[in-house]
C-alpha cells in the first residue's frame, strides 16, 4: 500500500525534473544562438577593425622601431677604458728584481653638436612618418570596411528579392496548377511557371553564395573577430551633406596623411643633408692616462682627431643632396596625384547621387503599378502568364538596380572619404 501511494508522486518528481532538463537546455541553445548569431552595427564594426586587423600590429611595431632609432640618436657614445698590467726592471741597476708596473687610460669621444642636433631631428622625424603611415592605413581599412559592410548589406538586399521573388513564382505556380486542372488555361502556362520558379530558385542559390563570400571578407578584414555566424544591422543611409571638391582638395593637401607622410620626409631629408654637412668637422677625443713604472709616475691628458684632408665626405653629401631633391618631388607628384583622385572620386559620387534621384523621382513607383496592373490583368483573364513573368523580371531588375545604385553611393562616398582624408 504504500509503495502504491508513492507511485504518483515519483511520477509527478520525474516529470518535474524531464521539464527542468528542457528548460536548461533550451537556456543553453538560447546562449550558444545569441554568441553565434550575435548582431554588428557598421560602427561596432568599424571599432573592432582598428583593433583585431593584423597590420595594425605591423604599422605600430614600426612605430616602436622608429622610437627606438630615436633612443640610439639621443644617446651619448660611451667612455672608452684601458688598463696596462705588467712588471719591469730597471736597466741601470744590474740585478735588480721585476717588479710590478700598470697604466690606466681613460678615453671620451665629444661629438660635434651640429651633428648630433641633426641626427636627433631626423629621428623624430622617421616616428612622425611611421605615425602617418599608421594614420594613412588607417583611411584605407575604414574604406575596405565600409566597402565591405555594403557590400553585405547588398548581398542581404538580394537575397531578400530573389527569396520574395521565389514566393511569388510559387504562388503562380499554384495559380496556374489550379486554372490548368479546372481546364481554364492550356497546360502550357503551368510549364512555363515550373521554368521560371526552376530560375527564381537557382538565382536564391547563388544570392545565398554571394552573401556567405561578402561576409567572409568582411570577417578577414576584422581578423576573424566577427566569428563564423554573425549578422548586420545597417541600412544604406547615403548621405544628406553636400560637399564642395574645392574644399575637400584645400584640406586634403594640408591635413591628408599621404601629405603630412611625405612633408615630414622631407624635413628628414633636410636633416639628414645638414647633419652630413656638419660631419664635415671631426669628432674629438678626449683621453687622460695615469702611468706607474719602476721608477716614475706619469699622469697625462690630450685631444685627438681626424684631420679631413683627403676627404671631406662629398659622397654622403651627394647622396643625402639627391635623397632630400627626390623628397620634394615626391610631395609634389602627391599632391598632384591627390587632386586628381580626390576629383575623380567626387565626379563618382554626384553620379550616384543622380542614380539616385531618377530612381526616387518615379522609376520605382511606376515599376510598382505596371507590377500590379499586369497582376490584375492576369487575375482577370485579361493577359497571359508570359505577360506577368516579364513585368516581373522587369520589376525585379528595377528593385536590384535601386539597390546596386544605394550602394554605389555608399562606395563613393567610402572612397571619397578615404582620397580627401576625412568628410568632416
């Protein structure tokens, strides 16, 4: 009897704890979708490139090389030691015993303040241009990265017309199985809408590839940091400003890193041209001596140096001349190279911008009604099925060009940004 009256409250205990266990695991599933499946904004994004791309790395340990030639050019050359040990005799005295004798030397290369002054500019110098290197890739990896998002954002915008585009084709499908078998249409329009869904679902197919290559190469730039499955949040926002490419020119070629990069190797340059022209005067050497012999102490000092006489460094003046004309060249043919790409890049975006205005102005629109005028038509009996599959295709292609003109402005506007060295 009272194993009797224990059976029902063994099963009320087992089916407590088979609901604790779905519960448990459906908290897990839930964790591991939300880790897997975790949402990215093109700010987040961009936040995370600057910090997991791997030639980030790269530009900052130039960064520190640069810093540590900055050291070495600060630095003083160190003192230089010399100790004689040894025993001698007295020549003078016949039978007299070695005995102990040592010299100690004390040497200390002064170099010429020119020379050092210019070396050390120079130095600083080098870190700013490895800071601007850092800087200038910097513009080029928000460019990939928001060339990349979009191009996401793209794919996703496809993929979610061709799989509207699938529903669509299998409702007339079912329209046209159903008018077929009641005898109100030839079995030939169910083939055709059998072709066409066989199409619709070959371009999903290829939608889903482009979108699982755009999220990879996103993902790259990131160092993998965004994980196998993750999602977007975006949408193509264009932009409202207005820019003027004569203001985007005068401020690039005062504020661009490629600019600021090569005016400070020029100024590198300069300095090392001018620390070769002091190298002209030698180095001094000041050196003190204390001496013990057997029978004296001596204690001495002097100066030594070089005496430039058969050569006074023509070729590294030459070489250092050449390096710093080739500098200025160089800012020049920057310059001139950014004013062009900076034009370039602004004619590509007022060209999207006008892609966008026709679009906006009434080609959706009208693409839309001629949509719903031939559903209407087939709906009545008053056009054939081949009539509605081409307004669609029509349709479609509008709608993937609205798309693919939403992004050529965000691309335009990405290299823009990157050319001009900021929108602000």
């Amino acid at each position: 009897m009272r194993l009797v009256t224990l059976k029902p409250f063994l099963c009320v205990l087992e089916m407590i704890f088979f609901i604790l266990i779905l519960l448990v695991s459906g908290i897990r599933v839930l964790s591991a979708e939300e880790i897997t499946g975790k949402s990215y904004t093109l700010s987040e994004i961009l936040a995370i490139a600057q910090k997991q791309n791997p030639s980030i790395a790269v530009f900052q340990s130039s960064i520190e090389a640069a810093r540590g030639e900055l050291t070495s050019a600060r630095a003083y050359s160190n003192p230089e030691l010399g100790v004689e040990l040894g025993k001698g005799k007295a020549l003078e005295q016949p039978g007299s015993a070695y005995e102990r004798e040592e010299s100690f030397g004390l040497g200390q290369s002064l170099e010429w303040p020119g020379k050092r002054l210019y070396r050390r500019k120079a130095a600083e110098a080098e870190v700013s241009i490895a800071r601007e290197e850092l800087e200038g890739f910097r513009l080029e990896l928000i460019a990939q990265v928001k060339e990349a998002f979009f191009s996401v954002l793209l794919a996703e915008r496809v993929l979610q017309v061709s799989a509207k585009n699938v529903e669509t084709v299998q409702a007339l499908v079912n329209s046209a199985t159903l008018r077929v078998e009641s005898g109100e249409a030839p079995e030939l329009e169910l083939i055709k809408a059998r072709v066409e869904f066989l199409k619709v679902t070959k371009e999903l197919r290829r939608a889903e590839n482009r979108v699982a290559i755009a999220k990879a190469v996103l993902n790259s730039l990131l160092g993998g940091a965004l994980g196998k499955d993750y999602e977007i949040m975006g949408e193509f926002s264009g932009s409202e400003r207005r820019f003027e490419v004569s203001q985007l020119i005068e401020r690039a070629l005062t504020r661009h890193p490629m600019i600021l990069r090569q005016e400070k190797a020029l100024e590198a340059a300069g300095y090392v041209l001018s620390r070769e022209r002091q190298s002209m005067v030698p180095d001094l050497t000041v050196r003190g001596l204390i001496s013990e012999e057997i029978d004296k102490r001596a204690y001495a000092i002097g100066l030594s140096n070089p005496f430039p006489l058969f050569y006074q460094r023509q070729g590294e003046i030459a070489t250092a001349r050449a390096a710093q004309t080739k500098a200025q060249a160089e800012l020049e043919q920057t310059r001139v190279e950014l004013t062009k790409l900076i034009t370039q890049e602004y004619q590509n975006y007022q060209i999207s911008l006008d892609q966008i205005e026709v679009f906006d102005k009434g080609l959706l629109k009208q693409a839309e009604e001629a949509l719903r005028i031939a559903q209407f038509s087939y709906q009545e009996g008053e056009s054939d099925l081949l009539n509605l599959l081409d307004t669609q295709r029509v349709y479609r292609s509008v709608v993937l060009e609205y798309n693919q003109a939403l992004f050529d402005l965000e691309f335009a506007l990405a290299e823009l940004e990157r050319v001009a060295g900021g929108l602000e």
